[in-house]
C-alpha cells in the first residue's frame, strides 16, 4: 500500500528565509508525486508535480522540489520565504494510471512565518 | 475555466438530517474524486470516480453515506442520516486522467 509521512507537523521561519518541507512515501513502482498547499478555508492547490524527467522540479511562487529515488523522498524547497506562503503543505503520492488517479495525501506541515 | 464548483459552501443540520453535497467538476475533465478532511483524520479520499463509474468507494465510511454521478457535469455525495461525527470539510476534486486533481473550495459541514 502506498502511503506518506510528512515529519514536521508544523515550522516556523523567518520570512526571507529559506524553507524545506520533507516528505517520504513508500510506493512499490515509479510514484506520481504531488505537492499542494492550502490556505485557512479554502481548497488545496497544486504547487508541482513529477513523474518522470528532471528529478528537480520547479513549480508555482518559487517553491520547487527534488525527487530522490535512493531515499524515497520528495521534500519541497524555497530559497526566501515571504510571508504570504504561511499556509499548510500536503505532499501525495499515486500511482500513473489510465484513469484516475488515487491519490494518498500526508498528514500536511503547517507553515507559520515570522515578519 | 470556473474551476470546480462546490455547493453549498457551508451546511449546519440536525443529527439525523439528510445531507446533499454537490459538485461540477471542470468541463472535460473525467475522473473525480470525494474527499473528507478532518483535524484527527486528514485528507481522506471517500470515492472515485472515472468516466461517471464508481472505481473505488473503499474510503466510504459506511451505509449512510453514498454518492452518484448521474453525468460528466454533476457529482452529489449524500450523508442519510448524519451524525456529528460527519462533521468535516468536504472536498470535490476532478482530473483529466491521471492529470492533476484540481479542487473545490469544499463545503464545510455541522451537524449538531
């Protein structure tokens, strides 16, 4: 079965500062990898994603991930952290099928950021 | 595009009540997905479907719940009756495929 830990139920930075979510999944193939974030009473909203390709990922508002077979990871970086991206962070896992994907989501990282 | 549109956005019933969760997926897409979020549980996913088929309802909680998709545009997820413990944020989400899941705003539920 597959599944997701995100170890960091909450971080707090500095805003300027760099930022790194972790996130480990166990997947018997080649997972869909996922990150979204969500702010306070809305929807969750896709950051990036990756498949296959360039294990370095680069997505929306400067946030980018890397994907490292050998440790089973995905974690999710930014270089300066603005104030605007305290929001909470899931990353999921899924496999690549023909129709529908079911994803698996972590439990999320609560990101605080400090003015 | 409107994106996925979630009705209502907010939903405060009696235990015991018949509740009515709507969805309108993004036009063209053809998979989506019913999900539940709560403080002790997450972000579960109830049920899926593709092509307007059901393919995995093993989330569904129990009997009282059920969801159909009459139509590629129209998606309800009925609690019959609720309890409080149903109370959660309820999530729609559509795909193309096994694209991006892209999702509603959610409705918020109360059951009191």
């Amino acid at each position: 079965a597959q599944s997701v830990t995100q170890p960091d139920i909450h971080i707090t930075v500095s805003e300027g500062a760099s930022l790194e979510l972790r996130c480990n999944y166990s997947y018997g193939a080649t997972p869909y990898l996922f990150w979204y974030v969500q702010s306070p009473g809305q929807g969750l909203q896709l950051l990036l994603k990756y498949f296959s390709g360039d294990t370095l990922v680069q997505g929306i508002k400067g946030f980018e991930a890397e994907f490292k077979r050998s440790q089973s990871s995905f974690n999710l970086r930014k270089p300066s952290v603005h104030w605007s991206d305290a929001a909470e962070y899931f990353c999921a896992v899924g496999p690549f099928t023909g129709g529908g994907n079911k994803l698996t989501f972590g439990t999320g990282t609560q990101l605080k950021v400090e003015l | 595009d409107a994106g996925v549109i979630q009705s209502p956005r907010h939903e405060v019933t009696e235990m015991g009540q018949e509740v009515t969760l709507r969805c309108k997926p993004i036009s063209g897409h053809n998979s989506l997905f019913w999900y539940r979020q709560t403080m002790m549980r997450g972000l579960e996913l109830l049920i899926y479907f593709n092509n307007n088929v059901p393919i995995d309802d093993s989330g569904m909680p129990e009997d009282r719940f059920s969801a159909k998709m009459p139509n590629a545009s129209f998606s309800t997820l009925k609690i019959q009756p609720s309890e409080p413990r149903d109370s959660a944020v309820y999530f729609c989400a559509s795909s193309l495929g096994s694209d991006t899941q892209y999702f509603g705003p959610g409705t918020r539920l109360t059951v009191l």
